[in-house]
C-alpha cells in the first residue's frame, strides 16, 4: 500500500523532549523531597505544598471558611489551577507530559514491554469497571476530606510515600501508601500506567474535565492504512484506530499515538475546527503553561518554595482554631498542636508559643544548641517524642508549674 510517509525525526524528537520534560520533573521533585527531609537549614516546601491534589482537597475548606486545610500550602491551589488550565485547553497532559508518578509507571511500563515484548492489557471484562474504581476513590476521599477538614488520603497517597522514602517515618505513617506505591510500579510493569488507568484521583478528575477541552487527538480516516500502531504506543490502551476522535476521559494526552502514526498528517492533535499542532508543539504549551502560572505565582511571593516554620502555618491561619485571627503574638492559647510533627523544632515550638527554650531544656534534656534540630532527629537521643512535646504545650496553657513537671514517656507516648 503507498501512502505519504510522516517524517521520522520530528516524532522521535517529540517523544525525547516529552521524556525530558517527565525526567526533569521527577528528578527537580525527588532531589525536594529528599531536601525536605534531610536539610538542616533552608527547607524546601513539602509534598503537601507542592501537589495539585492538595489544592483540590482543600477547595471546600477554602471556598466556606477561607482557610486552607492543614499541610496544604496556596502553591498546592496555584498547581491546581495550572493543571486545570492544562486540562481546558489540552486535556490530561498533567499525567502524560507532567506528573512525576506516571513518569515512574511509564518507565516500568517500558521495561515491561521489553520483558512481554509487548503491551499487555487486562481482560476486557475486569478492565471496563476497574476503570470505574478511580472515580469510586475520588469521591470517597473528597467526601472524607471536606467533612474531616483533614488529609484523609495522607496515609494511602503513594506520591506522599515517594517523598518519604528517605524519611524515618516512612514505614510507621505511610506504610500503606508505600504498599499502594508498590502495586502502581510492579502493576505498571505489567500493565502500564496501572495507577493512573485503575486508581488515581487526580487522572479522574482531569478526565471529567477532559470532556471540554479543546485540542483532541484526531484521526482522518480517508488516510488511515489501519496499521494499528497507535493503538499499540498507547499506554492506557485506548483503540484509536477505531475512534475520529479520542473522546475518552483516559486519554492521558501523551502523543504516544500520533508519534507512532507512519502516515502524514493522519492523526494530530487538533481543534474540532482542524487547527493542529504538532506534538511537540503540545509539550511545549503545556510547559509554557505551567511556567507562567508557577512564574506568576513565585513574583508575587504566593508560590511557596522553602518549607513553612510552625509560626508561618500559624500565622497562615493554619494552626488556629474557629474565629481566630493570625496574629504575630504567642498564641499558645489558640494553637493547634496537631502541627507539632517530627519535622518540627523545639525552636519552633518556643518561637510559636511563648514557651521558653529553658523549659525544654529542663523537662526534656535537649539544650538550645540542638533545639534548632527536627525532633524526629534528636528524639531518640533524648527520649522524648512529639506527642511529649504536644502535652507540655497544652499544659503550659493552663499550668506552667505542670509543664516544667512532665516526665517525658518517649516512643510509648505516641
Ligand atoms: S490516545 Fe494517544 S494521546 Fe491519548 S493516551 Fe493514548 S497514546 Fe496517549
Ligand atoms: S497509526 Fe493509527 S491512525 Fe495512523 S495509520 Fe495506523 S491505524 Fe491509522
């Protein structure tokens, strides 16, 4: 059969520079989250302030109440905002050209396809409702999330898991979600992109969205030779070759497809009115996207990039209860001590409540040289645990004789 040949070198381009992008940002957000946990001093943000999810999580508590939910910082909605503004105007390009943990899939997935030497798929029968089973998790956990006002979905979320790993608290907190990380890789393995297909909250709701985007794949049938390599580079196994245009709520606009395509202007990404653009093009609006919006977000100081003391969390409203205002006073009277974690400091906690650093000294053992240091570090040393922390904040609110008093009960206090 003759037809007009697609020239190679633009798709293997597009596929390259979409790979980069993919690598660029699982490596940018591993080497955060390895920062997050182990520097002593300059922070960078955490998980919580820097994953769109967290904006959609705390949409309700911050539409009702004003306030953003516990952990999650305005840098999480400001993300949200740039993947949706993504998913307007180029559907789930998050997942395909973005997200950190479908880059992982997709590495496995590749490895995979190497081992099978090929791509497999679920049976039909189980893959048609599995499908289903992300929007079942979306709803529930957002229902969890706005009646609790809290990170419901921390423990079971792999992403949070991921930027643990190198975090003593790993396996006691996110032992679940390091489980969940576990399936998504060796299920992608196997069957590629397994998280994103089966479980991910975030892919259901930009698929919802998808519906109104407006670049699609599109597939010209007069010049089709239905050679069926776009449905064999799809990695959510969407059967493009039998569609005019992938509608799918699953597709995860990677390109894959379109690159795979040997015929000339065969399938593109394109308007319902035949305005194209070419793979690469996509990537590179996609980022543009993200850049500006993160861009705008940082000149304004609204972008959070260095971790939050406990004074900001507090001032930021986060650590208040009902009908407070932030203040720059101690307020060891409102405080939450929920916010007191093992990456806090006791320097922290002083500076966040009014307690003197002497107290600290005295009742736990831990001199102000190393007060400046994440509890989760010196806790062991010293014999003492957050919760100890927790329980002399609050009985220094009402009884400092009491506070200097507490005997500290360590690990068996958690
Ligand atoms: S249909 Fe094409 S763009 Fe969509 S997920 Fe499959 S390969 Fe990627
Ligand atoms: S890759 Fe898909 S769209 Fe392109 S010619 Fe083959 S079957 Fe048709």
């Amino acid at each position: 059969m003759s037809y007009e040949k697609a020239p190679k070198e633009p798709r293997k381009r597009a596929r390259i520079i979409r790979w980069a992008v993919l690598a660029v940002v699982l490596v940018a957000i591993t080497v955060i989250g390895y920062l997050h946990q182990t520097a002593v001093t300059g922070k960078p943000a955490g998980v919580d302030a820097l994953c769109p999810f967290g904006g959609l999580e705390t949409a309700f508590s911050l539409i009702t109440s004003g306030y953003l939910l516990k952990r999650v910082a305005l840098s999480g909605v400001i993300l949200l905002v740039a993947v949706v503004a993504v998913a307007i105007v180029f559907r789930r390009s998050f997942c395909g050209q973005i997200c950190p943990l479908g880059f992982i899939q997709e590495m496995f997935g590749g490895l995979g396809r190497r081992v099978f030497r090929r791509r497999l798929e679920l049976p039909a029968w189980l893959d048609r409702p599995a499908r289903y089973l992300k929007y079942v998790v979306l709803v529930v956990f957002i229902y969890l999330t706005w009646t609790a006002a809290d990170l419901v979905i921390r423990p079971y979320d792999p992403w949070v898991a991921y930027m643990h790993l190198t975090s003593a608290e790993v396996f006691a907190e996110f032992g679940i979600g390091l489980g969940v990380l576990a399936a998504a890789v060796v299920g992608s393995f196997v069957y590629d992109r397994f998280f994103c297909k089966y479980l991910c909250p975030m892919g259901a709701t930009l698929g919802l969205l998808s519906k109104f985007s407006i670049f699609k794949v599109r597939r010209t049938e007069s010049t089709c030779i239905d050679c069926k390599a776009c449905d064999a580079a799809c990695p959510v196994n969407l059967k493009v070759s039998e569609v005019e245009t992938v509608e799918s709520p699953e597709c995860i606009n990677c390109n894959e497809c379109v690159n795979a395509c040997p015929v000339k202007d065969t399938l593109a990404v394109s308007t319902s009115k035949g305005k194209r653009l070419s793979a690469l093009a996509t990537t590179g609006a996609v980022v543009a996207i993200f850049a500006i919006v993160v861009g705008a977000a940082t000149v304004t100081g609204d972008f959070q990039w260095k971790a939050a003391s406990l004074a900001d969390e507090i001032k930021s409203g986060q650590g208040l209860g009902e009908g407070t205002g932030a203040s720059d006073a101690p307020m060891t009277g409102d405080f939450d001590v929920s916010l007191i974690k093992g990456r806090t400091t006791l320097a922290e906690v002083s500076e966040a409540t009014g307690i003197p650093a002497s107290l600290f000294e005295q009742v736990l053992g831990v001199p102000t040289s190393e007060q400046g240091t994440p509890m989760k570090d010196i806790k062991d040393a010293y014999g003492f645990s957050p919760e100890d922390v927790r329980t002399i904040v609050e009985l220094y609110r009402t009884d400092p004789a009491a506070a200097e008093a507490y005997v500290p009960l360590g690990e068996a206090g958690e």
